[in-house]
DNA sequence: CTGCGAGTTCAGTATAACTGAACACAGCCA
DNA sequence: TGGCTGTGTTCAGTTATACTGAACTCGCAG
C-alpha cells in the first residue's frame, strides 16, 4: 500500500483555507516524521508541481492541482448534468440546492446555487466538508454505503452534535439509513442548524451506483407546510440528473435492484454488437 | 528525491479531458513498470481520494483533487485581484482576456473572459496548457525566469511552429524574452494563430516575484491601430493586479530591481515592534 | 467450453526511503 | 554588531520499503 504515497497525499490534505502555507518542521510535526523525511516529501511535491515553493523556502499548493481538478470536472458528467436542473429548482423555489459527494467518509460540497429567498447559509460552501450523519444529502450518500463502511466511518469521526436534533447514537444511525434507502430520500429537519432543514435524493450513474446527492434547503418555517411538493420536487429532480447520466430506474417506488437499461449513448454491451 | 511520489504524480498527470479512464494495464504501459507496481499506485491513490475507481476496475480522478484546487483558488490572492479588473478590462474593450500562470516550462490558462466583441479563442480555455513560447502571455513568463530554466523547457519541449510569425530560433527568443523583461510587456503578433495578436503584461507578489501574466486578445485588424492604448491598459491593468496584491513599484521605466514597500495590509515588518 | 485479456495477489529480493546529526542561513534580541 | 534561536537543507549508513515476475481469478468472446 505505498506508505510513500499515502503521505505524500496526507501532506496535500494539510493544506487548507485556514492554514495554506506550512514550513518543512511544520509538516514535520504535523506527520511526526523528521524534518529531513517532510522536506524530501515537499521538495518532490515542488517538483512535480503539486506543490509551489514560496521565496522563503515555505510551500503552498500548486497550480498542477487546479489542472487536474479542472480535468475532472471536465470528464465527469455530474455537474454538466446537474448545474442545469439545479439552476430551475432554484428559480422554481427560490430557495438554496446543494450537490454533494461522499469523500473520505464526508460530505463533499460540489455545486451550491442560492435562491433569492434562500437564508445564507454559511457552514457549507463549494469544496468545504462536513460530516455526513446530519445534512440531508449526507444521510443520502451514508444510506447507499455497505454498513460496515458506515460504521468505520462513525468509529473514526464520531456522531458530532451540531443540534438538539442531530443524530448522536448508531442505532438511530442505523434505522434512519434504513428508511432513507427505503424510501428514497431524506430529510434534514434542523439537524445541523436550528431553523434549517432540507430534503435531499441520490443521484445515479449508468451503472445504477448512487455518486452524489442533491438537496433543497429550506427555512424551518417554509419546509414544514410544503414538505411533500419539496419532496416529490427534489426527488425529481436527482431523478432526471440521473437519467441524464445514463440510469433509468425499472419501476418507481418499488424495486431499487438492478438496472434495466440505459437510455443514454454509449452504451451497448451485452446483448448485439 | 522519492521516486514513488514521482511515479504517483506521474499517474495522475496521465489523466486528460482526452482520456480521464485508466486501467492498470495501461498505466503500466504508459510508465514502463510492470503491472503490480501500477496497480499498486493506483490503489494507492484511490485510497487517498486522489483517484476514484469506476464499478469495472479502472481509475478517474478524485474529488479530493476538486477539493484541493478549491482550497488552492480560495488561499490564492491572484484570482480574486485579478477577476474584477480583468471584467473592467473586457468591459471597457470588449476583447478577451487572459490570465495564466507557468507550470512545467507551459503556460496554464487560470481564468478567461471573453468580451462580447472578442472572437472565439478556441485553443485557449481554463484548464487548457500552451507551449509558452508563442503566446504573450507565455513570453511573459519566461521573460522573468532564469535563462538557464528557459533553455531547459526548450530543449524538452522544442519551438513548435504554430504560424509563419511563431518563434522557431532559440536566438530570437533569447532576443526577444531580453526584450519583453525590459519593456515590461509582450506582444503577440499572430505567433499562436493568423489573425490573432495580443498584449501581455507580468503580475508580480509582493516580493516583487512574476506569478502571473494577463493578456489582451485582439484580432489582427483591430490590433495594429489601437496597439498603444492596448500596451499601456494592459500594463497599467497588471500593474494594478500587482498593487493588490502587495507590490508597490519603486519608479515606473527604470528600476526593476528591489520593492520598496508595500501599501498593502498585514505588512509590518521590519522597522518597529 | 476454452482462450484471451483484464485486474489482483503474493513471496523474495534489490533498492529506495528513513534516520539523525551536521550544515547554512535568516531574523531577532541583546 | 554579534551571537542565538529558529528556519530550511544536506548527507552517509542502515532499515524497511517498494519493485519484480509469475501465478491466480474473473469476464467476455469465439
């Protein structure tokens, strides 16, 4: 498993918004390694563009990595396909969506469109994290998981208490999961932030795996009497980003088993060809 | 110098918008190492994040990379100076503009705007490399590095012909780079396509370093006559980028040597405390 | 059913990476 | 100005790492 490589991307994932410079003995420390063995890391990372050196013999991040995440968003289908249908449920609502992928065992920020009506909401935020346990598309991505992923990943991150609402125990864990597999959706209701509760849907490749999740984000006040038409529409929506993506579920509201058939191109495999 | 954190850089760099799938059997054609030791890396890898692996046992890139490059856009000053006065810029002439960094001996397009007068620049795009030495903004960036590095980049990467005017002679570019670092801009006249010329001007950091360079794209036609209004709002549009990001130049058209002090915050130094 | 090609695994060996101390350099305080 | 503490950087010896190449499994096609 190439403990060279796992460090080097454990020395990457140190830099962030709130600490994007780091010196030779602070990574150092931070990996508590030597310093020679971190200034090799970062000397290679340099070189290979990954990382930048700045005058003073510091390190930032290199501008090889906005190449290759400008790559990926390129090759991946996800946000071309989403952006769009993201932008009508925002004019539709008014309100905020988000689009979010699992990471590591956390809620990856994607896209996140605000509405005119929507309230700030300042915790997520295009390429932040937050724990996956309490936001609507969080729960989403969790339910789709093999149990005992999930569970790792609740033994390594705990269940944090963000509300009086969140979700503290793995049996509750457990159950909610449950139902959200089950019935195709979740909702946050004041979960990671008193007065905000969302409904979220899975989002489906051509291969029927749930990669992503969309929400709809929704002042407490607002969400409770439209709950049902938030729901149908978020549902729909992640639906028709799925399909866009080459998944076409065999029969709505009962079995999410096997795919049937693609109705997307490129795709012909087994039967002629 | 860690040549498994090489190897794993190399991997990813394998990813294009050209070809964003990869099997281990590939890879380990495209390294010339065997097959367990690609497998390895990309194992590796896709443990981290930096890779994610597709339901068939092949390889895209990860969303950590997203993660990181926001985290890198978000820590980085230049695009947030550079985007408001690049709008006024497009604004105001109705062209396109560029802003690139150096990575690798090539140019690296971070942002473009395009003005609603400009003509469609295919080949550039953000995201998108160029050989840096055709474009403005390419001379730019040379100009302001070590002749020794240039020469480097040249004889690994060659002086690829684009048009009649494209730099072929690694004497006329040593002209011309000692030219453009003295006269503090570049042109570019039709070198990269017939028809398009442009004018770039350096970014500089605080410690007076070139990070950047900005370039305003002009058809031919247009370019001849408006080519000194072109020279002085480019130069002045970087200058201005450059102020804002702590360079404050000691006297305009002669010295390019030491900053004298910065009238940027945070920035306090030497003198008192 | 068989063969080819894919991805994956494993044990032994060669070599790459880790260690820790010494070096060079800058800034800061006396 | 002169040490002093804190950087980043270098190097040679030793350990433990990563590479090798063949064997294995699986899916698909003939």
């Amino acid at each position: 498993m190439l403990q060279t490589v796992q460090k080097a991307a454990q020395v990457l994932r140190l830099f962030t918004p709130q600490q994007p410079e780091w010196g030779v003995t602070e990574v150092a420390a931070a990996l508590e390694i030597p310093k020679s063995g971190a200034h090799a890391l970062l000397r290679t990372l340099a070189a290979e563009g990954l990382l930048q050196r700045t005058g003073n013999g510091r390190y930032r991040l290199g501008w090889t990595l906005f190449e290759l995440s400008q790559t990926l968003l390129d090759s991946s289908a996800l946000l071309r396909a989403a952006r769009p249908i993201m932008e009508r449920l925002v004019a539709g609502w008014g309100e905020t969506t988000h689009l979010a992928v699992l990471v590591d065992g956390q809620v990856l920020y994607v896209e996140k469109l605000q509405g005119d009506r929507a309230l700030e909401i300042v915790l997520s935020g295009v390429g932040k994290r937050l724990p996956a346990h309490c936001s609507g598309v969080g729960k989403v991505l969790l339910a789709h998981q093999p149990w005992e992923n999930v569970l790792r990943i609740v033994e390594t991150t705990g269940l944090v208490s963000f509300t009086p609402n969140t979700i503290t125990t793995v049996e509750q864990l457990r159950a909610e999961l449950e139902r959200v597999r089950q019935q195709g959706f979740a909702y946050d209701q004041e979960e990671v932030m008193v007065g905000l509760c969302c409904a979220a849907a899975p989002i489906r490749d051509e291969s029927g795996q749930v990669i992503a999740a969309m929400s709809l984000s929704v002042p407490a006040y607002r969400f409770y009497p439209n709950q049902q038409r938030l729901t149908t529409a978020i549902v729909d929506a992640a639906r028709r980003v799925s399909e866009e993506l080459g998944y076409y579920q065999e029969d709505w509201a009962w079995g999410n088993g096997k795919r049937s058939k693609s109705r997307s191109s490129g795709q012909a495999t087994s039967v002629l060809t």
